[in-house]
C-alpha cells in the first residue's frame, strides 16, 4: 500500500501470520488499476506502461531468487535505480548446487 498507515498495518499482519517465513516473501508491489486485464483468457498484446513495469519487477525477484540468468530487453523503468535489490543472505530458497542456470 501507499499509504503509510496501511503499510505498517500489512507489515504487523504479516510479521504476525507469517513471521517464521517472511524470508520467503517477495517484497511488495503496489496494487495497479490495471491487473484485471492479466485475468482475462487473452492478455492483450500492449499492456499498460505501470503493469508491464510492476510484472517485469516481479519476473526479475523471481529470477534472481531462482539464481537464473537473464537479459532484460524491455524499456529501462526509471525507478529502477530506487528499487532495492534483496541482499544475497536474504535470499529465500537458495540454489546451494552449480552454477547459474541461463536462459
């Protein structure tokens, strides 16, 4: 949530129903008008600009927690530079075997 209030209530809900696994939990994305059009049977070919870029940040947390290798054609998004990247002790079910796998 934006709202500072409504963040620090997600939080403590949360830290209360799930504190042994917050580790495992992705960090947030912000709730976008447009997510109903991911739930159609056909996904539109242009997705609006905000939804491409919340997807992206999420596929991108997923990669790397996965510890997959990947080249990031899209648009650069401006708040990239403000996101924070989750530090590697805190990475939740480590590949411990290999190297990277690439795709």
């Amino acid at each position: 949530p934006h709202n500072a209030w409504q963040r620090e209530a997600a939080d403590r809900t949360v830290a209360q129903l799930l504190g042994a696994y917050r580790h495992r939990i992705l960090r947030p994305v912000n709730a976008l008008s447009s997510t109903k059009l991911l739930l159609q049977k056909r996904i539109p070919e242009q997705l609006p600009s905000p939804l491409s870029n919340a997807c992206r940040a999420v596929a991108r947390q997923v990669l790397e927690v996965l510890e997959i290798d990947f080249n990031d054609h899209g648009p650069e998004i401006e708040a990239e530079e403000n996101v924070e990247r989750l530090p590697a002790a805190e990475m939740p079910l480590r590949l411990t075997q290999g190297a990277r796998r690439t795709h």
